[in-house]
C-alpha cells in the first residue's frame, strides 16, 4: 500500500469518524478525570465554607453527564461529515439533541436536590427551637416533590418540542383532560390540598406526637401526599388520609412546647400529719427532677389533695418530663423514690378497709348481740 492509497483511505467518512469519535472520547476522558480531580480538591471536610461545598458537589453530579455531552456531541459533528440524507439525518440528530436535553434535564434534577440538601443542612443550625427544625423536616419533602414534578415536566415540553411535537395542541388537551381528571381524582386532589395545608400550617409536623381522635397516640413519621403516617407506641404504622386528619380534633403533645405534665396520684392513711406528707412529697419531686435527665429542670413540682377517700386522703402531685417516653421515666423514679422515703418517714398509705354487717335475727345492729351476752 503506497502513500496515495492510505491518505485515500485517511479521506473517507467512515475514517474520519472513527478519528473523530476516538479523539473525543480521549478528551472526554481528560475532562472527566480533571473535574474528579477538581471536586477531590475543592470538597473541604465536614462543616467548611458552604460555597466550596456547593461548588464540589456540582461538580460530582456534572461529571457524569459533561461527558456524555461530549460524546453526543462529538457524534452529531461526525454524522455532519457523512453523506446522509437529509431527511434521515435531519432526524438522527433531532434525536440526539433530545437525548442531550434529557440529559442536561437529569443534571438540573440532580443539581437541584443538591442545593436543596446543602442548603437545608446549613440552615438547621440557624433554627432556635426543635420545633422550627421539624416544621422544616415537614416541609422539605413537598419542596423536593414539586421541585422534580416541575423540572420533568418543564424538560418534557422541551424535549418534545426538540423532536418536532406540537405543544400548544398538547397543552390545550391536557387543559381539557386536567378537569376530567380533576373530578374523577377529587379525593386525590383533596387529601394532597389537605396534605399541602398540614406542612404550611405547622399544628402537625413530622416527629410529634399526637392523640387520634380513638384515643390512639403515636409519632408522625411522614405527611406525604395523600397520607399521614403516625407510628403507635406498638411499632404500628396508622395511615390516615389527609382529609380526614385535618377535618379531625387532634392533640399534638409538642406544642406549644414538648414539656409534658406528670400526674402522680397519692393516697396516705387519715391519721397522718399532712403537712410533713406535703413536705416530704415535695423533697422527693425536687430530687428526681434534678437527678432524671427526662425531667424539665426548671419546673417546681406541686403538691395538691382534692379528695377524702374511702380508706386515705388523696393528692396529687405534678412535675414536667421531655417529651412522651420523658414522662414516663420521671413518673417511674417518683414512685420509686417516694415509696422508699414514706417508708422511712413512717407515712402510711393504707389499704382499702370495709365494714361488713350481716342480718341476723334482730337487724343488723352488731350492738344487739353484745347487749344480750
């Protein structure tokens, strides 16, 4: 094989875009492996500058797609080279570009998960109260639903107009069909309105614990949608849709605040002192507030009798715990800790007495029967 036969093999199109296509795929592999190298070095460790951050993990999810769009476009340059015909061609690369816009549609998509993720991490530690971070929790899931729901849909228009579809028509019938679908999903469409004013609303959030209207508690664990989900204290999952749980009475035991009242009820015998009993009930409420890390600190236990029982006279005692499983703890070490004191103290807590009287041959009386012996 002479010179003249190999620069008229070099000459032909096939030639020509292999060439091509091995040169663009080397240089796409320089650019894929400097922008991994640019990310590795701009990606501070965690907690530094925000901006650094953002501009790593943009990086990271441009990669990828960078690269492709090298290669799609190193392809389109190769068919322009080929004698293709026009229709055929004309269409080859309307479908390359829609592959390109698909693409760039899934980097937008990512990028701006990204964004929503970093910027929220950043903002938790601005908020003041646990209350603000799960108003947050709530809301983010809504944000990143319509965030894509409106990317995809925004990236369809375009990538079907890229492939010659007529969009206006389009959008006109789907303007007809969204009633008809409107009504035939009204309970959808309810429970996800209903949905939308729970997390703007902010009286339910994810992770409070509520009361059901049947007596029933649990934690939030999602307001999605359609659905709320409350996981009982069994380990339970209840699904209520949204409607019904905004048209529901509910208590949520997180607000105002999560402090929780304790309720202890007491009973002593009536021969005892009861002001030593107040006195000595107090002591014990302020020690287990200091000592049981669920208990409100700054909350002054109260001591109140209300009732002359059957066999003692009743009072009640209060102090605050954190939270649900917080009240429980503080109610477990006061029971504890005054039982064991009231035993020292000789304080008794009597045990129910009845007098029992039986019918006899005159009355009831016990009286008559000690008079005749």
């Amino acid at each position: 094989m002479n010179w003249e036969q190999v620069e008229g093999l070099a000459a032909t199109p096939a030639v020509r875009v292999v060439g091509l296509l091995i040169l663009a795929a080397v240089f796409t592999a320089i650019v894929y492996a400097a922008a991994g190298a640019a990310q590795r070095r701009l990606r501070p460790s965690a907690g530094g500058p925000l901006t650094r951050r953002i501009i790593a993990e943009l990086l990271g999810v441009a990669r990828a797609p960078l690269a492709f769009l090298l290669l799609l476009g190193s392809l389109s340059l190769a068919l322009a080279t080929l004698e293709l015909p026009a229709a055929s061609g004309l269409r080859l690369l309307e479908w390359i570009d829609a592959v390109g816009l698909l693409v760039v549609l899934l980097a937008v998509l990512r990028s701006m998960m990204v964004m929503i993720a970093l910027f929220t991490e950043s903002l938790v530690p601005r908020l003041r109260t646990p209350a603000q971070v799960r108003l947050l929790r709530t809301i983010l899931p809504h944000v990143r639903r319509a965030t894509a729901i409106a990317v995809v849909i925004i990236g369809a228009l375009v990538v079907l107009a890229q492939l010659g579809v007529a969009v206006a028509p389009l959008l006109a019938g789907l303007g007809i069909g969204g009633l008809a679908v409107a009504l035939a999903f009204q309970g959808t469409l309810t429970n996800l309105i209903a949905g939308i004013n729970l997390s703007i609303d902010g009286t339910i959030r994810v992770d409070d614990l509520v009361e059901l209207e049947d007596g029933r508690r649990g934690y939030v664990v999602d307001i999605g949608w359609r659905t709320t989900k409350v996981r009982l204290r069994t380990n339970n999952l209840v699904i209520i849709p949204n409607a019904k749980l905004s048209d529901s009475v509910t208590t949520n035991y997180h607000l105002p605040s999560p402090e929780i009242g304790v309720y202890v009820y007491v009973g002593v015998g009536y021969g005892s002192d009861l002001d030593h009993v107040r006195e000595v009930t107090r002591e014990v409420a302020r020690q287990v507030t200091a000592e049981t890390p669920e208990a409100i600190k700054n909350y002054e236990p109260s001591v109140w009798f209300y009732e002359f029982g059957d066999s003692n006279i009743n009072f009640r005692v209060q102090l605050r715990g954190e939270g649900w499983t917080g009240t429980w703890a503080v109610r477990n070490q006061f029971v504890i800790a005054l039982k064991r004191r009231f035993d020292a103290e000789g304080i008794e807590i009597s045990f129910p007495a009845r007098n029992i009287f039986w019918r006899g041959d005159e009355g009831m009386d016990p009286r008559h029967e000690q008079a005749e012996n």
